[in-house]
C-alpha cells in the first residue's frame, strides 16, 4: 500500500508541478516568483523571516525572490517605525493583480480537481491535507 500511495503522490506532484510551470510560462515570473506572490497576497505585510518560512526557503533565497520582484515593481519593502533594521514585505498595487491572476488560475484547478469528489470526499480530504500539512510541514 506504501507504494502505491508513493506512485500516486508524485502522479500528483508531477501533475501538478507541471500544470503550474505551463500556468507560469504564460507570465514574467519565475515558480519562485509565484509561490512568494501567493504567500504576499495572503498577508498584508510579512517580514523577510516568516516568508521564507511559508516558502519552505532560507532568507537568502527569499531575499533574491524579493529583490527579483522589486524589480519588476511586484512587491516593496518597508521598514518599520519600531525597528528600522526590520523590513515588512508587501505587494504593490501590479503585485496585487498578479497575485489574483495567479490565485485565480489555483482556484479554478482546485475546483477541477474536486469536480470528481463528492461533499464527504471533499471534507475528508481536506480534513486529511490539513492533518499532514499540520504535522508534517
């Protein structure tokens, strides 16, 4: 059972990292890009710490993700009143609509893939998702 499981975790993985790569090609970002622009359009401001946390990166890789979307005028830095040494990471108003194209294109294979699961199924396997996100990651 362990295999075939494993055999079907990356038919998914590959599935699904294929799917976003084609999503991506059709813009300017990089997966980086994209994956940072998701985590920003869920958080007003963030700082570079817990970001690369929520990426599963370390700072300095988020730091280039940062100065690559700066550059495109995707997201900005802030430093705070508090502690000017601490920058607050936020999309700006391009940034923002990136981050809806994008999430929207996430919603829509969302809804496809559940289009083949019932209500419970669909409960159960966010149930499931959320228990090993939780415990895992």
């Amino acid at each position: 059972m362990i295999e075939e499981l494993t055999n079907e975790l990356l038919f998914f993985f590959n599935g699904f990292s294929s799917w976003e790569n084609s999503i991506v090609r059709t813009s300017d970002l990089t997966v980086s890009e994209a994956h940072a622009l998701e985590v920003l359009g869920e958080h007003e401001k963030i700082n570079m710490k817990s970001l690369a946390q929520k990426l599963g990166v370390t700072t300095g890789t988020t730091t280039v993700t940062v100065d690559r979307l700066e550059k495109k005028d995707l997201a900005k830095r802030e430093s705070t009143d508090e502690d000017r040494r601490v920058n607050l990471i936020a999309l700006t108003e391009s940034g923002k609509k990136a981050f809806e194209e994008h999430h929207n294109y996430h919603m829509q294979l969302t809804e496809q893939m559940i289009s083949v699961l019932s209500e419970d199924e669909i409960r159960q396997f966010l149930d499931t998702l959320k228990k090993i996100n939780m415990e895992t990651f």
